[in-house]
C-alpha cells in the first residue's frame, strides 16, 4: 500500500489502505479540526521530534471494554489503602508534559513533542481532552490523559513516579467511564500492562463499526470530575 501524503486540505485517506504497520498518511497539521477527524476515522498521529506528522490506523486494534476490565487482588488491595489522592482535569499540562519527560528519562523515544504538546494542551482547553492524576503528598506521582469523543475514550499515554500510582489512577478511571456508560476505551497497540486489564486486540474492521456506532451518544465537553 503507498503512504499519503496529506495537503492543507482536511482530509484523510480511508483507514483500510494503511500499510500493513498501520501507517496511513504523512503531513498535515495538528489543528484540532484535523485531530478530532482523525480520532473519528480512528486515525491518530505519532512521530518524532525529527520526523514529519505520521498518521496511523493499526489492524489489530487494541481496545479496552470498561466492563471487561481485570483489577489483580494486589492492585485492589493497594487501592482500599487509599495512598493516592485522585483527580481528572485538574493539571492536564503536567500530565502530557510528565508522560513525554519520563520516557526520555527512561531511555526511551517519545512521540510528545512540544508540538503534540500544545495541540492537545488546546484540545484540553477545548473539552475533548482529559487527563486523570494521582497525587501522593501533594505531588503529582502518575496520571494518564487522552481524548474522547461520544462514548470512546482515546488513550494516548500514562506515567508514574511511583509503583501503582497510574495504574491505580487507570483502574478508577476505568470504573468512572463505566459508571458513564462508556463503549470502549482506544488502547491503539499491543501491550502487555493494558492487556493484563483486560485489553484486547480486534479486528480494525469492528473497531471501526464500534466507533462509528459510539459516536452517534453526544460527547461530554468540559472539566470531568470524580463523582
């Protein structure tokens, strides 16, 4: 399959003619028009600090169904302790900034650059995107952040600065957009740390059906807050 190459115009290739690697589409912007259709068509974009905007859309896909998700009776025990103090919405900044810093502290190559930053920074201000944080001692210790549109939520990265701190901050999460009646969280690719919560790969195929049919629900703008 050849790989577009995105004009100004907002528009993407159909999803199906990505290469077998998901690879779709190169160029284009970040502006938030372009993402939110992106999201919709279940495209999204990652790359680096050294590469052009590159657009994916994965066959498998990963997704997490709220329903379906696995808690380990350690991870549930460390929740009844209570040791984080969790919020959504309240340092969206911090979170995107702290999942692109980590990474690089770990050694690892990271997709959020300060351009990525900024777009979704404006998308938080836009109420589509979201953050969830985990606080130990008044510090910001884990948290994860995404988009979401109808009833999916796009996970885009998580951290932690201590053991469970985002894992436990996933796991109320999760249980909060259940409460919500949320479809599907997008999980995008393979990994074992989603997977031991129940995440699964499914064909691009259903998970495009799914989203389709997801989107039809309004989408909820705005601060989210714990109940």
């Amino acid at each position: 399959m050849p790989v577009f190459l995105l004009s100004e115009k907002i528009g993407f290739p159909p999803p199906h003619l990505s290469r077998s690697d998901g690879l779709l589409a190169v160029g284009g912007d970040l502006s938030q028009a372009r993402l939110l259709l992106a999201y919709r068509m279940g495209i999204f974009p990652w790359y680096s600090h050294d590469e052009p905007i590159i657009w994916w859309s994965p066959d498998p896909r990963l997704v997490l169904y709220p329903k379906e998700m696995r808690v380990s009776r350690r991870l549930r025990r460390t929740i009844r302790k209570g040791r984080f103090h969790l919020t959504m919405d309240t340092a969206f900044e911090q979170v995107i900034r702290a999942c692109a810093r980590v990474r690089l502290e770990n050694g690892q190559g990271t997709w959020i650059v300060d351009e990525m930053i900024k777009a979704y920074c404006k998308m938080h201000e836009s109420g589509f995107a979201h953050s969830v944080e985990a606080w130990h001692e008044g510090e910001l210790v884990g948290g994860l952040y995404g988009i979401s549109l109808g009833r999916s939520f796009f996970g885009e990265s998580m951290f932690t600065r201590v053991t469970d701190a985002s894992k436990v901050a996933f796991a109320r999460f999760v249980e909060h957009l259940q409460g919500s009646s949320f479809d599907m969280i997008d999980c995008q690719v393979e990994t074992n740390h989603l997977m031991r919560f129940g995440a699964r790969e499914i064909p691009r195929k259903l998970f495009l059906k799914q989203l389709a049919k997801s989107l039809q629900s309004p989408t909820k703008r705005g601060k989210w807050r714990f109940d």
